[in-house]
C-alpha cells in the first residue's frame, strides 16, 4: 500500500474510532468534544450548544461530507454552510455507440430545450459500461409531439463481465430536424 493510501486508510479508521466514541458517550449525555476534555463553547460554530436540549451531541461542522454506516447500508451525506449552495453532479455525457446487444427502451429523467429550439439535452439514470451502454435515440415527430426514445443494451465485445449495480446520472444532446415549437416532448419509452 502506498504512504498517500497508508494516510488516507489511518484518516478514515481514526474518524470512525472518534465517531463511535463519541456516539457511545453522547449516549451518556457528553460530547465527544467534553468527553475530550475540550468542553464545547455557547455558540461555537457547527457544534450545538449543551445547555440546548441536544442532549450534549454534536453536529458536523459545515462544508463536510458525513459518513454513516458501511457497505450497501451506509449512507453518506453533506452538511452544507448557511447561504450555500448544493454541491452540484455533473452528469456522464454519452454518444450512442450503435451495434450494442440486448437491445431495449430505456425512460430519461429530463429533457430541456436549448434557446436555438432545436437542441434537447436528455438527462437519465443508467448502469455502469460495459454492461449498460446507449446504442441509438430515436425521434418521431408529429403536429403536437416529439416523441424522443432511448435504447442501451450492453457492449458484446465485452465479453463475460460483471458489473457493479450502481445508477450512472448520464447526459445525451440531440438534435431535432426542425424546432420544438409548441410542440410536447415525449418520452417513448415510458
């Protein structure tokens, strides 16, 4: 193992140790930081006030990842500063890459009209490649709608492969023949 891993492995263990620590004496009415020896200061930031009905628990100062649990049990969440924004995902942005196999339709999340009337940018929630790959995105128009579907299947060049079953937020552009209009998108695989 490598001395940034070491590091990185030594951080997350000492966190976990402070955090059941601290659980367990929170159970008793201390908090980590008094049980420390540390005392928590009225009004310090990101750590409530003992005398306020929080039964001397902590919170986790702000801007910081929180982790809970482990495996597929574990939550991880994120403790925002006032006035902050949301941290914001970027999406996996995919090309179709025709000649996939087991072909089948798959319903996007989100489709947003670009200002030139003709971009839509399709947002969805898919697999891990190889095993769930965007093969083509077909568009039927009508009067009144434009209905947009898209296919994955899994890479056969792949060969046997097994993959982690996990959502991938994934972004697709597509370009209509002629503007929306007033026309309704539809999702066709829905």
């Amino acid at each position: 193992m490598s001395k940034p891993a070491r590091i990185a492995f030594t951080a997350v263990v000492a966190a976990v140790v402070l955090g059941i620590a601290g659980i367990s004496l929170a159970g008793d009415g201390i908090s980590g930081a008094e049980a420390s020896g540390g005392g928590v200061a009225p009004g310090a930031p990101g750590l409530k006030d003992p005398g306020a009905g929080s039964g001397g628990r902590t919170e986790a100062p702000c801007g910081t990842t929180v982790t809970t649990g482990s495996g597929p049990d574990g939550v991880v969440g994120y403790t925002p500063c006032p006035g902050e924004e949301p941290p914001a995902f970027q999406p996996q942005v995919v090309e179709p890459a025709p000649g996939m196999a087991g072909v089948r339709a798959r319903p996007f999340d989100d489709a947003k009209v670009g200002d030139d009337g003709v971009t839509v940018t399709i947002d969805f929630v898919s697999g891990v490649e190889p095993c769930s790959v965007l093969d083509h995105v077909d568009v039927a128009s009508t009067a009144t709608t434009v209905t947009i579907t898209l296919f994955e299947g899994h890479d056969p060049d792949a060969g046997q492969v097994a993959c982690i079953d996990i959502g991938v937020f994934k972004r697709v552009v597509v370009t209509l023949d002629e503007p929306l209009g007033d026309r309704t998108i539809v999702d066709g695989a829905a």
